[in-house]
C-alpha cells in the first residue's frame, strides 16, 4: 500500500498518466509542471503501471474504509462511488465523523487530470492549418472582442526653417470577434473500471482530441469559403466614415492551379492597399494554403523547380522548352488541408480553391480567439445520471473566429 508523505491525488494522477503510455515524463514536468518528487515517485516499482483497481483501493485505505485482502472486480464501481460521494459531500460542507471514513483522494479529480494530459498530448501531433494562416490571440470572457486596425494617413513632411512639424493624421476600423462554446458529452463506463481497463484513457483522449481539432479545422474552412470575405472588384468609393476601403480581396482569374493562376493570385496579394491607400506589408514570404493531396504536391514540386517545361508555341509539335519559375523557393511556407473539399462545407465545398496569406504576425486577415488562451478541449467531471452506468465528463472548447480585417488575404475559386 502506498507510503509516502507526498499528495497521493497527485502521484496517482501522475501514474496513471504515464500508464496509459500516451504521456511522457517530459510532458508531466514541462506542460503540466508537475513536481519532480512526485513524478519520480508516480515512476517508482511501488506505482508503475497502477490502474483504477489500485487507485481505489489506495481511496478506500486513506479512508479508512475496511475492503479485505481481496475485492470482487464487480465491486470497485460500487467503492469508487461511495468514496467519491463522500468526497464531494465533504467538500460541501457536510460532516462526515471519523467512523464513516473519508479520503483526501479526489477520483473524479484524479480522472480527469488523466484524461486532459492524454488530450493535450494527442492533440500536440496534429497539425493545423491555423497558425500558419491567422493570428490567435486570448480572450477573458465572451463579450464582443473588438480589434482596431489603425492608419497614418500622409508621409512625413521635411522640416523647414521654422522647426514647426505638421500633424500626422490617423484612422481607424473596428472589427469583431467573440468566442463561442462547443462540447459534448463523454463516460467512462462501468466496464472499464471493474476491468481495471486504464487504456480507456488513451482511447478517449485519442476521440476527443481528434473530434476537437477536426470541429476547429472545420470550422475555420467554411469561413474561409465564405463567398462575403473576397471581393471580386476594388471599391473606390469612401466608407460611412469618409475612409477609402481597402483594395480587393479576390483573384480575378478562375484559373486551374498552376503558374498562371499563382501569378493572378499573388498580383491581387501584392497590390492590395490598406484604408489609407498605402500598400500592405505582406511580412515577407507569403503563405499558401491549397487543397490536400494532388494540389499540394503541385506546390510542393513548382516551390522546388528552378525551371518549367512548357510546350514551345511555333515549334513542332510536342517540343517543349525551359521557362524559368518565378515562384521557384518562394512557397517554403505553405500549407494544406482535406476540409476545404469536404461535404461538411455544404454549397461552399470546392476542390479547385486555393489561398494565400500575408504574414499573420505582419498583417493578419484572418483571427482564432481562444478563452483564456485554452487551446486544446478541456475535459471536467459531471455526476452522471441515474440511467448512466459510469462517470459522466463533459468536454467543451471555448474559441471563435473572424475576419479582423480588410486586407492581407487572398483567394482564387481554381478551375
């Protein structure tokens, strides 16, 4: 039975994290800041491997609670209710005399620490298309998050005899963004405590996790295909607030993708003009983002070839020449994904668009606001019902998205 003076909440949660083999000791001591001792305790011969059979038995121990030598598999749901029924009565207020036992061991608390670092971890080895393509910022609560893109209008002006400086004139446009709530509800079922089945935890977070970035990814797809954001023509005329609105937003041609049409898509990038009428700062490289598969080996492959063979015009027939590549070692950064193709996109689905992005650390177009700069589901535990036969968790994720302003994208419908 467990001895050391440590918080035993702690080393089992950390045990039993290292036991689903998902979680790493590195992960533990950098992501979670868990305490070396106890990290190295939750390693020793004494826990290794520990499951919900040892972490309840352990409960019942620290409680007091008499369980014998030997406890029937069918009877640790029954135990681990009881302790955390207690548990949860006592931290209420409710007094519990020193004869009906009480354990200091939070197991829904411990569950749910297992379950959120196998999250965080899978979650790690996914890859998205976000960070790449637009800025993520925190938010403190749901209220309207507004983001101000501000102007200087003019230049700056030599200075003359008289030392005296002109003014420099500045505007501004607001954008919105505000963070919105998904969830869905999770169990640990009855089974997988009375079978001691410490892999459900892997399974579970491997589902979570995955349906969490999925939802995201989704998401920020369809509102890239929102016909709303890209323009198709410059509007010259002054806002409400007597400001000129930006340059336009969409490629002009609906070519297949390919040189030319990256040519057409990189003009509009390029020569787009902010509220002031100056140019944009693209921040360097820019960042294309195409459809998975076939597309984003094309990219891959013009990013990569100094020279293009193209068919020869008045030459024989079939002869092909060598033209240099304009974009050859310009798409280093690029990105794709399968969401923009996919039938959850609805009537905005497409398998020819393609993106390219001005740096979002320069000029960001695009914005992710996540609550309390949570960036990955969260998991918490929830008394399940009495038709529910295990612990009852609900996983949320708390982000939103939105254009944040006018300029700094640009989009092509493909061919």
């Amino acid at each position: 039975m467990p001895t050391s003076l440590l918080p035993q909440g702690e080393i089992f949660a950390a045990a039993m994290s290292l036991a689903t083999g998902s979680v790493s000791p590195q992960i533990l001591e950098d992501d979670f800041d868990v305490d070396a001792d106890v990290l190295n305790e939750a390693m020793s011969s004494e826990y290794r491997g520990i499951g919900f059979h040892g972490m309840i038995r352990a409960a019942a121990a620290e409680a007091g609670i008499p369980v014998g030598h030997h406890i029937a598999d069918a009877e640790y749901y029954r135990l681990a209710q009881q302790i955390q029924e207690r548990f949860d009565y006592r931290s209420a207020g409710g007094q519990i005399s020193a004869s009906q036992g009480w354990s200091t061991m939070n197991l829904a608390s411990i569950n749910e620490n297992v379950l959120n670092r196998a999250i965080h971890s899978r979650f790690a080895k996914h890859t998205s298309i976000i960070p790449a393509v637009a800025q993520e910022a925190p938010s403190r609560d749901f209220r309207p998050h507004k983001t101000y893109r501000m102007y200087g209008h003019g230049f700056f002006k030599k200075v003359g005899a008289t030392g005296e400086i002109e003014h420099l004139q500045f505007s501004d446009t607001g954008f919105s963004n505000a963070v919105d709530t998904t969830a869905g509800m999770v169990t640990i079922p009855r089974t997988a405590i009375i079978n001691d089945e410490i892999g459900i935890f892997d399974q579970m977070a491997v589902s979570i996790a995955d349906v969490g970035f999925d939802t995201r990814e989704r998401d920020f797809c369809y509102l890239l295909l929102d016909p709303s954001l890209w323009r198709t023509s410059a509007t010259t005329a002054p806002d409400g607030n007597g400001q000129l609105p930006a340059n336009a937003l969409a490629s002009g041609g609906s070519s297949a993708f390919g040189i030319e049409a990256l040519e057409a898509l990189d003009d509009v990038l390029s020569n787009q003009r902010d509220r002031a009428d100056k140019p944009i700062r693209t921040g360097g490289e820019k960042v294309l983002l195409t459809q998975a598969g076939a597309m984003a080996r094309r990219a891959k492959d013009i990013n990569q070839s100094s020279v293009l063979m193209d068919l020869a015009s008045g030459t024989k027939a079939g002869q092909k020449t060598e033209k240099a590549n304009p974009f050859y070692g310009e798409l280093d950064k690029r990105v794709s994904t399968q969401w923009l193709n996919h039938e959850e996109m609805g009537s905005r689905q497409s398998a020819t668009a393609f993106f390219m992005f001005a740096d979002p650390l320069v000029q960001p177009f695009l914005q992710v606001l996540y609550l309390n700069d949570r960036r990955t589901p969260h998991v918490e535990s929830e008394r399940g019902a009495f038709n529910v036969l295990g612990q009852q968790m609900r996983s949320y994720w708390d982000y939103g998205m939105a254009q944040i302003d006018d300029v700094g994208g640009g989009y092509s419908p493909g061919a």
